[in-house]
C-alpha cells in the first residue's frame, strides 16, 4: 500500500468518525474533501484569531433570505455556538453549523492564515561513502531554527519511513542515524551545541530529565500534517547516560487502525487461513516468537483487530501499550517496578475476557498462569523470544518443565522476521553452482527446475538508492499436532528443537529459511537479505 492509499484510508477513517460524532452531537455533518482546496473563502466574517482559537470556519455569508452557515469541529466550545445562534436571532438573521473533521479544518486554515516560514530541504539517505549527502544533511539540520528543530527531525522520520530515529554523541559532534527497513543509516552530524536543544525538548515532552545519570524510558506524541492529512506519531523514548552525554533512540510507531489487519500482512493465502482456523476456536494459546524488531507486536494487534467484535471482551496487558485500539481494555504493566504480568493476569481473568494478550511470557509464573488461563475457556496470545518456533518449545520446556497441560493447550507458535522487498526496477540473474547446492539443500524434496532458477538483485535508483522499498514478512507457523505435543508431555526422550523441527517439517511446516529462499526466487527479496535476518 503506497502513502498516498494510506493517507486516503486516515481521511476516509477520520471523516467516518465525524459523522458519528455528529450524528450523536445532533448537528449536520459536513465532508468538504470535494471542495475545501477550492471553493472561495468569506474574508472578513471572522477574524483569524477567532478562527484558530474556537475552531471555527464561514462557509457562507448570510441575507435576509440565505442564512449564515459555519464549519466547525468537535473542539469549538458548545458555549460559543449557543452565543452566535443567540446573537443572530437577536440581529433577525438565521445561523447555521455544521461539524467537519480536523483535518478539514486544518485545510481551510491554511488557505485562510499561510504560514510564513523557511522551507528545509527533505532529508535523504547516504549511500555507504557518501559524505556529500551527509554533509548537505548536515547543514540543513544545523540551519534548522532552535524552536523547529526537533519536531522537523521527527517529521522528517516519519517521511523516510523510520523506524527508529538515534541520536548519540561523540567528543565532536552529535550523530544523527536512522533506521529505514531494518537498516541502520548514518543521516548527520550536527554541532555539540544542538545536544542541549535536543535533550531540553525530549525532557519535556516526554517526561525525562536531562541531567540522569540513570537509563530513562519515556513517551510523546506529534501530529503530522502532510498533503492535507493528517496522523499521530506515538513515539518512545530510550535515553541512556554516555561518555559525552545522554544517547537517546526514538521508536516511532505510525498508529492507524485500519492498517493492523491481517490482509496487509503481506501473508500467503495458506499462511491467512491457518491464522484464521487457529484463532476462530474459543481456547487455547497461540505464542509469537522472534527478535525484537521482527514484527511480533504488528501479527499481534493484527490478529486483535480481527478478533475484535461486539461479542468478544478483549483484555491486554503490556509493557508499554504501542498502539491504543477502540473496543479492547488495554492495561499498562510497568515491569521497572517490581511488577509482573502474572500477577495482573490473574486479576483480569476475574472480568471474563474471551481473548487476552500477554506482551511477553518472561517468567516461569507467567506461563504457567497463561497455560491455564488457555484451559478455562481463554483464547490467549503473547509473544516469547527464541529464534524460531521449535527453538521456542526447548525453551518453554527448560522454563516450565514437560508439562501435559500445556500440551494440550499450545494450539500453535509463529516465528517472523522482516526482509526488505526489492523495488520494481530489481534485475533478474542466473546464480552460480554453489548458491543452487544451496538453494536444493535448503528446498530439498520441493519440485522445481533447481538448474534454471532465476534470482533478483537491488538496482539503486534515485528514488529508492539502495533498491530495496518496504518490508515483508516471513512466517514460520507451528500448528501443534499429536506428534508435537508428545515432546511437550515427555513421552520422548530427544525433547531437543532439532527433533521438534523435524517432526513439525514431517507434517508439513516450512522454515522461516525455507520461506525466505522460496520470497527470493519469486522476487520479492534477495538471498543476501534473508541471510541478513535468519
């Protein structure tokens, strides 16, 4: 999905939700997508000052037969509309009001009061080597007004598609990195004389202190504005105290709803169904595997959303909440203070939720009360770090012991990894011997033609200079069967992940290595880039 669908999908979301709060405000709802770049503006009905303060537009001037009409949004106080009916009445004219969304508002808002100021050059990726673009960043950052200097930064992050946004200091200079499709890219390096700017308002805004000498965690929000859209960037902040200061990493997550859903996944159509089947069932446990940064908590709230019904109550408990959804009791576990999921997990199964997630299964107590919580009629989801899905079950066994209820309560486990997606201008070419051998070892028992494979490479480009554009996901999914619960039971001997993997690939699971060689001939990544992440 390209920015422009994505924008179009916030407006048409965002307009949905103003004619609902119209409908419960009492008020006729307006959609000025058709006509608010071009239809005429009324000057001097209202002041522009007024207009920014109460949150109000003219959208008609009135005369003895025509009245007055305004545009106003869920932010105009109540107490101003009932003053300008009553004054109106008063002068024997009529008024009108109709509610428009946000970003309407901020459409018109721009045509009635342009802002006047200097317009930055967009921040570009470097090549590897490529001082001369990190220098004219570097100038542009630098040039960049004290009072705009972080929010451009931020602002720019989000347009480069980031991920992450690090700044870290040296004896000399601050640098500037971003990370962009799993890759970590060196962006600037900025005068020492920025860190205090930079610090001052990340302690602000995100609830921090400048001067620790500790590790700090935080979290703010900023508002993009772009091409007459708008979203909020949710952002959490990681400091910790260095040599020559506090280094700080920026998470930027790009919350919209309508893009946790499990058909933007990029998942095959088998991969789509076995999720489905799995979850449709009232009980059991389904456990997400990976690193950090693979993905686990997108399936997650993907999988959420579409349990998410008039019919299910949906409980969460997470450290911290990353994206908030409409319809789920999401609870915060800040597990810096001595406190654990277990605990809460406990209490919330007194409220009869039909779904819970647990953020992360870190302790043995967790999973045992996960395990039974998944036998008493809950559908539960969390997520576990290990490599892959077998890796996960040794680790569950060497955390909890062989254990037959949890036999009979895993229903299945997914091991992801991100890997950048080549462009459309990728070149095909014919790969050497030694990556066929490979490619048979790893597809062994697979019915292809392994001496004509044709595999695909990067071409850099000046819109996508690495050639890579976006990520996809490779999915390793576990069901559990017969087979597999008797390792967990300890009827087996051999409980290691080698002997759990074959079992699983007997009954027809394919390895995250094996999805990734497979995405590599169809195109759609390179075998350098699921080496990268597997």
């Amino acid at each position: 999905m390209d920015e422009n669908e994505i924008q179009r999908k916030r407006r048409e979301n965002e307009e949905q939700a103003t004619k609902d709060r119209a409908r419960i405000l009492g008020l006729p709802y307006l959609d000025t997508r058709d006509f608010e770049a071009t239809t005429p503006l009324i000057p001097d009905l209202l002041d522009k000052s007024e207009m920014h303060r109460n949150f109000i537009i003219p959208l008609q001037r009135g005369d003895d037969e025509t009245p007055y009409a305004f545009m106003i949004t869920s932010q105009t106080p109540q107490s101003l509309i009932h003053k300008m009916r009553r004054d109106y009445q008063d002068a024997g004219k009529h008024v009108e009001f109709f509610l428009i969304s946000k970003s309407a508002y901020q459409v018109f808002m721009l045509r009635y009061d342009p802002p006047q100021e200097t317009h930055y050059d967009d921040i570009r990726i470097a090549k590897e080597g490529d001082s001369e673009t990190i220098a004219q960043v570097s100038q542009t950052l630098n040039s960049v007004s004290t009072e705009k200097v972080f929010n451009y930064l931020v602002d720019q992050a989000d347009k480069l598609g980031a991920s992450d946004i690090h700044i870290e200091n040296m004896r000399d200079k601050i640098r500037i990195r971003m990370r962009v499709d799993g890759i970590l890219h060196p962006v600037a390096d900025i005068n020492r004389d920025r860190y205090r700017i930079l610090m001052g308002e990340l302690s602000t805004r995100a609830n921090i202190s400048s001067a620790s000498q500790q590790s700090q965690s935080g979290h703010m929000q900023q508002d993009i504005h772009r091409d007459g859209s708008s979203h909020l960037l949710n952002i959490r902040v990681e400091t910790v105290p260095t040599m020559y200061g506090q280094d700080a990493v920026l998470r930027l997550f790009n919350f919209d709803e309508t893009l946790l859903n499990l058909d933007l996944l990029g998942l095959t159509s088998d991969e789509l169904e076995t999720v489905r089947s799995i979850i449709s069932h009232p009980r059991g446990l389904v456990l997400m595997v990976g690193p950090t940064g693979s993905g686990k908590s997108t399936t997650l709230y993907s999988i959420l959303n579409a349990l998410n019904t008039s019919e299910r109550k949906i409980i969460t408990l997470e450290d911290p909440i990353e994206y908030g959804i409409t319809g789920i009791t999401q609870i915060p576990i800040d597990t810096t203070k001595g406190n654990v999921f277990a605990d809460e997990l406990r209490s919330v199964l007194r409220l009869d939720p039909d779904v819970v997630m647990v953020g992360e299964i870190r302790d043995a107590d967790t999973a045992r009360t996960a395990i039974q919580a998944s036998i008493t009629g809950h559908l539960v989801l969390s997520s576990f770090h290990a490599n892959s899905t077998s890796a996960a079950f040794s680790r569950m066994i060497d955390l909890i012991g062989t254990n037959p209820i949890f036999a009979s309560s895993i229903r299945m486990l997914i091991a992801q990894r991100l890997v950048r997606k080549l462009a459309d201008s990728k070149e095909a070419y014919r790969p050497d011997e030694s990556t066929k051998d490979y490619i048979r070892q790893v597809l062994a028992g697979f019915e292809l033609d392994f001496d004509n494979i044709t595999l695909y490479r990067p071409v850099s480009t000046s819109e996508f200079p690495f050639g890579y554009h976006g990520r996809t996901v490779l999915m390793e999914q576990m069901v559990v069967s017969e087979d597999i619960q008797s390792y967990l039971r300890g009827d087996l001997k051999d409980i290691s992940s080698q002997a759990i993997e074959q079992s699983a690939r007997a009954q027809g699971m394919l390895t995250l290595e094996q999805r990734g060689v497979l995405a590599a001939i169809r195109g759609e990544t390179t075998l350098d880039e699921v080496s990268r992440v597997i």
